[in-house]
C-alpha cells in the first residue's frame, strides 16, 4: 500500500468516527429537547441520523481532516440542532439538560465501542493478526472510543458556542447569565482564538492540552478495561 492510500485510510478512520460521533450527538440533543417539551428539531427534520442533515463541510469534514493531518487535536462541529428554550418546560433547568444530552451520548457510545471493540479483538488475542478490512474496523472503533470521550469533555468547556457555556449560564444568577450570554455572539472567533491561536503563540496557554485531555486520557483507560473483558483478557 502506497503512502497516499495509507494517509487516505488513516483520515477516513477519523473522519468516519468523527461524523457519526457527531451527528449522535446533535440529534441526542434534540431527542431530549422534544421530551421537555421543545419539538423545534423534529418539526424540522433534524432528529435524523442521515449525516447529510447535519455535516456542516468545513466543520465536519475540512477542519477534522486538516488537523488530524498536521497532528493537532481534531475537533469540529455539525449544523446545530435547533432547540427553542422559550418551548421548554423550565427554560433555565431544561437548557442545561439539553447540553449535557451530547457530552452524555458520547460518553454512552464510547463505552458500547469499548465492548464491541473487545468482541471484535476477541480471536487475536492470542497474538494472530486480523486482516485488512478487520484492523480498519478496529481502528474505527478505536478512534470512535477516543473521539467521543473528547468531544464529551471537549464541549464542556464553558466557551460559547459549547455545550458547557449552556450550563454554565443556567447555574449562575440571572443577572450574571445575562452578561454572560452576550459573549455567546462572539463564540466561533473566542473559539479559534483560545484554543487555536493562543496556544500557538504561547504554548503554556494550551487549554486542551491541561484541561481536556488529562480527563480524556484518564476516562479511556476506563474504557480500555472494558474493552480487554469483552475481548477475553
């Protein structure tokens, strides 16, 4: 196999992961959103798990791939899924379940991976070799383990536009969410400054690096036990 076919197979193995990651994750929060009371994402034909309803291409896809290519966290986002908060039941409490449905699907799918994962590794335990096809599905899935706990912790941050910027501003004090919504806004351009272009000028600032993935590296050893009992170990 040629050095491109290595380099295709090696970001389709993330790219793949990534998408379905994602779009479970959307459609989680919309799922919820419908139970307290906001049906805005089923009206709208967005619980779907067609990607197609939910790539947003430079955020899906161009963006992932590029940096999983130049070795840096690979992070990106989906079309939103769109949720009403004046339809919910409890704006305030309800918007903060909302969020936390994604973080908690991609947690939830990690572990299913982990196990499926170990099945999957269960006849090559004794040292035989799985074939082509076979280590490009366990790669998947191991990518697909690892990218959903990033992203779990990764959208906590409580940076507009993630997921944990929504409970945030429902645990402060009115008074204090509202300031602290008009940030919201400003969201994507607060995103690649903080997380791409500060930690590129002072490498001491790499949020990531000192608050998402010490948890990440921390939660996939769980999940590597889980893994190792469905294979047999």
């Amino acid at each position: 196999m040629g050095r491109m076919d290595q380099t295709l197979l090696h970001a389709a193995a993330l790219i793949i992961p990534l998408v379905i990651a994602i779009v479970f994750h959307e459609v989680s929060h919309g799922w919820v959103a419908g139970m307290l009371g906001d049906p805005t994402a089923a009206e709208q034909r967005r619980l779907s798990l067609n990607p197609l309803r939910h790539v947003d291409p430079m955020g899906t896809v161009i963006l992932p791939g590029f940096l999983a290519l130049a070795s840096l966290p690979v992070f990106g986002w989906a079309k939103p899924v769109p949720v009403n908060h004046r339809r919910l039941r409890n704006p305030r409490r309800d918007m903060m379940l909302v969020a936390a449905a994604g973080p908690g699907s991609n947690l939830v799918m990690a572990a299913i991976a982990s196990a499926l994962f170990g099945v999957l590794m269960r006849p090559y335990v004794n040292g035989a070799e799985p074939g082509a096809v076979m280590a490009f599905v366990a790669q998947n899935l191991n990518n697909f383990v690892l990218i959903n706990i990033f992203l779990a912790f990764f959208n906590l941050l409580p940076i507009p536009p993630f997921d944990g910027s929504h409970i945030v501003e429902g645990l402060l004090p009115r008074s204090a969410a509202r300031v602290y919504a008009k940030v919201r806004p400003f969201g994507f351009p607060l995103v690649f400054l903080v997380l791409l272009v500060l930690p590129w000028l002072f490498p001491q600032w790499d949020i990531v690096g000192w608050l998402v993935i010490p948890p990440v590296e921390w939660l996939a050893s769980q999940f590597n036990v889980i893994a190792e009992v469905f294979a047999g170990n």
